[in-house]
C-alpha cells in the first residue's frame, strides 16, 4: 500500500471514531467525554499528517518538473 493510501485510510478511522465519540456523548459520563477528547486530538494529528504528506508531496512534484523543464 502507499503511502498515501495508508495516510487515508488513517484520516478516515481517525474521523469514524471522532463522530462516535461524539455521538455517545449523548450518556454524559466521564468516559464519553475523555473518549471525546482523544478522539478529536487524534482526528487532529490525522489532519495534520495528511495535510504536511500533501504540502510534501506537491513540493516533490514541483520540483521534479521544474527538473525536467
């Protein structure tokens, strides 16, 4: 698998767990809450990730046709 592939798939389970949590905070108890957190810190990190292999990505790209011009 790619790298890219498993950046996705890593942004994707990120978000999942992020609109569970965020649904059992319906219960109100500590460990919804602290489930909450967690999971938004870790949705945070994915979104990060993905953006910065992005911005790398396409930094490569440039300079492989800036290369070939």
């Amino acid at each position: 698998m790619l790298t890219i592939d498993l950046m996705e798939q890593e942004l994707r389970a990120a978000r999942q767990e992020l609109a569970d949590a965020e649904r059992g905070l319906r219960d109100g108890s500590e460990a919804s809450r602290t489930r909450y957190a967690r999971a938004l810190h870790e949705a945070d990190l994915a979104e990060r990730r993905a953006a910065r292999l992005s911005r790398e990505r396409g930094w490569q790209n440039e300079g492989w046709r800036q290369a070939t011009v």
